[in-house]
C-alpha cells in the first residue's frame, strides 16, 4: 500500500520568514496530493491541493510544488504569520481512492 | 461551501455506555462519509469509510460491532461507540466526500470522547 513520509515533524521559524514542509510518496499510482491544517482541538482544513498533472500550486501565501518523477511534494508558506502556528498534515489519494496521510508537521510561528 | 459538522463537539460517558456521534454535509451531498480516530499528537487513523444506503467497510483490527456506523442519508452518518471503555477516549473526527466525484474530503471539527 500507499506510505507517505513526512518531515520535519516540528518546525519552528520566525514570523516573516518562510516555512517548507515536505512530503514523499511510494505509489506511483497517486495522483491528488492535499494538504490540511489543524488547530487544536479541531477537525483538519483543507488549505491547499494539486493533481498530478500540475507541478505546482499558489493560492496567496501558501503554495505547493509536486515532482512525480521522484515522488515528493512540498508546502511552502510565505511570510508567515503566529495565526500559521498549527499542524500540517500532507496526503495522497491512491489508485484505490485511499488516501493515507503524514504523520504532521508542528509549526510554530515565533512573533 | 463544503461545510462538515459534528455533533456532539465533546461527552463524557461512564463505561458500558453507549455514545453517539452525528456527522453532517450541510451545503452538500456526501455518498461517502469517512471516519477517523486521532489520539494524542498523532496522525489520523482511518476507522471506516461509510456509503450511503449500504453497510461500512471497516479497516483492520477495527471492531464492526463496537463502532456502529450507519449512513441513512446523503448528509448524515453516525458513529456509535458501544459499551465504551476508557481506552476508547479519544477525538474522532468524520470528513465527506462530495457525491460530485471530486477526491477531496471536508472534515469535521471533531468530537472529544472520554470515558470514565
């Protein structure tokens, strides 16, 4: 089956600077890639997605890149802000609609 | 749009009772709902995936005759945890599928259990 990786774990950046959060994947069959944010004590929310047939995605600060020649994908957050501070799951939908998520990324934002 | 709810946010429960936990697809229709468990500081743990009108398929090591699940309408599905123990306390958290076709999940915000 599917397994995602995702790294680092915990994330600590100053506030302005730029965070990067990246995921790699083991089946080549995955083609949707979502990320979401969680809060505490909150359901996920999905913040950014991309298919595999586009290498990268912007929406504002947050973006994502996709490289399916080696399998990995990233979460890049510009100019970040304490209201960033939460954890980022990375996800990929398989051939067989499971999608099998990260394990998180614990970012805090330092003001 | 793609707003998922979940009802109750948190309960407590002695053991041996049971618990219900409602997820809901307000501003659309969901054939498919999930359900996930999420213990503390880790990643989500898919218990079930929930088809509308038909039974639950559930994970591994997953117990189909604690966790109760029924997806009696295109926006609702419920999950019951029977004669609860405390090693069930956990935050469950439902997301859904647009009946569309598209992959992407909304997700709940969550319900708290803890049983004492």
């Amino acid at each position: 089956g599917e397994n995602v990786e995702q790294h680092p774990s915990t994330l600590s950046v100053q506030e302005g600077d730029s965070a990067v959060i990246k995921c790699t994947y083991s089946d080549s069959a995955s083609n949707y890639f979502p990320w979401y944010k969680q809060e505490l004590g909150k359901g996920p929310q999905l913040i950014i997605d991309i298919r595999s047939n586009v290498g990268e995605k912007k929406d504002q600060r947050i973006a994502v890149t996709l490289n399916k020649t080696a399998k990995h994908f990233s979460l890049h957050i510009t100019e970040t802000q304490p209201e960033d501070s939460a954890v980022y799951f990375c996800a990929a939908h398989g051939g067989y609609q499971k999608v099998t998520f990260g394990i998180g990324t614990k970012l805090q934002v330092i003001p | 749009g793609a707003v998922v709810s979940q009802h109750p946010s948190r309960v407590i429960c002695k053991s041996g009772t049971s618990v219900k936990i409602e997820c809901r697809s307000l501003d659309f229709q969901a054939t498919t709902m999930f359900w996930y468990r999420q213990f503390p500081k880790k990643s989500l743990m898919l218990m079930a995936t929930s088809n509308e009108g038909s039974k639950a398929t559930y994970e591994q090591g997953v117990e189909k005759d604690k966790f109760l699940i029924n997806h009696a309408s295109l926006t609702l599905s419920t999950l019951t945890v029977t004669s609860a123990h405390p090693e069930d306390s956990s935050f469950y958290i439902c997301s859904a599928r647009d009946h569309r076709g598209q992959e992407t999940q909304y997700f709940g915000p969550g319900t708290r259990l803890l049983v004492l």
